[in-house]
C-alpha cells in the first residue's frame, strides 16, 4: 500500500507499508501542515487522511493509522495529490514526447499535434476513477500570480505501468499562462480540488 505525505513547505515524500501494514516517514522542518494520506487500487480508507500542524517542525513519534475496505468505488471527497520533486513544491512533471523537465514552452516543433501545443505529463497519487466513470470527472487548472486561473485540456488518464499506485495525467498548456514565467497547478476531481504544484513555463 502506498502511502503520501503532503507538506506545505516541502512538497510529497511518498513510502510503502511492510508486511505488518507498517510504514514511516521521516521528517524534519518548518512545515505548519502535513497530511498523510493512504492509497491503494480499489481500497477505500477510514479516514481518508490525518493531518499534523505545527508552528515550527513536528518532532518526537507521530502516529497515523488507517482501516483500509475493498471498494468498487471511491470515496465522495477524495482528494488528487500531484507529486513534486524532491523537497520542493515544484512538480514532478515531463514533456510528454521530450520527456525534458521544466520550463516548458507553450507551443515547440517537438510534438505529435497539428497544434504545436505542449503537452505535459504529471504524476499523481490518491486518484481513482469509479466504475463507468471516465476522465471527464477530473479537471486541471493553472493559476498565475494575479490568482487568475486557465482550465488545461486534459488529454490522457492512466496508470503508470508497473506502478498500480501511480497515475499518469497529460494536459495541454493554455496561450493565456504563456508570459506567466510560473504557475501553480491543481488538478480537481468531481469538485475536490487537490493540491497546488509550481511549474516553470516559458513563451
């Protein structure tokens, strides 16, 4: 079972529990909010989610502990989580046909569409779809530092191969964020609105 810590300071560390349902995160900082959030394919989890919160670093021995249930379903309100890179709130995300790292271009030579549009690839946890349903559930948003915010097309839904825990979505980069220089990117899944994640982006 894969399991996720999200902090507001540095980013997603993610761990796997052992053969007993046992996992640890270690964790050292000035973070005011730390979730740790369970995740496994057709498992629902009670709760879905703890949180920490602190005025400087969490210290000593902090326990978190889940039930997991099979579910054909997911739970109402389950939250997306984008992964970031290492102690950061940058995101984890590639060109999708360059596999390069950010900053992306807007439009490039180097893709498979008529458009010219860049298309990315992000990572995320915690995110399930229910049976029957399709990705017209999950939405993804940018939002620049005036707080405006660009719906980005979503292209591509999946699971990471080898990786059933991981999932892949791909989105096309919106003209309006073009001179934005950096975003804050979200994604939403049936009005739950998941974590924001920085992306350098370029004209």
């Amino acid at each position: 079972m894969g399991m996720v810590l999200l902090s507001d300071v540095s980013g997603t560390q993610i761990t796997f529990t052992d053969q007993t349902g046992s996992y640890m995160f270690n964790y050292a900082g000035g973070s005011h909010s730390l979730i740790v959030t369970p995740t496994k394919s057709g498992y629902s989890f009670s709760p879905q989610s703890i949180g920490f919160v602190s005025s400087g670093s969490v210290s000593g021995n902090q326990t978190a502990s889940f039930t997991g249930t099979p579910s054909s379903s997911p739970p109402p309100g389950q939250v997306p989580i984008l992964l970031t890179q290492e102690n950061s709130l940058r995101a984890l995300a590639l060109d999708s046909v360059t596999m390069m790292s950010e900053p992306f271009p807007i439009t490039g030579t180097h893709n498979f569409s008529a458009d010219q549009r860049t298309r990315v690839s992000f990572f995320v946890m915690n995110l399930e779809l229910g049976a029957g349903e399709t990705s017209t559930v999950i939405t993804a948003q940018a939002e620049n530092s005036l707080g405006q915010t660009f719906p980005m097309p979503l292209e591509y839904f999946g699971t990471v191969p080898n990786f059933e825990w991981l999932k892949q979505v791909v989105v096309k980069l919106p003209d309006q964020i073009a001179n934005s220089v950096e975003v804050r990117v979200s994604l939403s899944v049936r009005g739950t609105t998941g974590n924001k994640v920085i992306v350098k982006v370029k004209p």
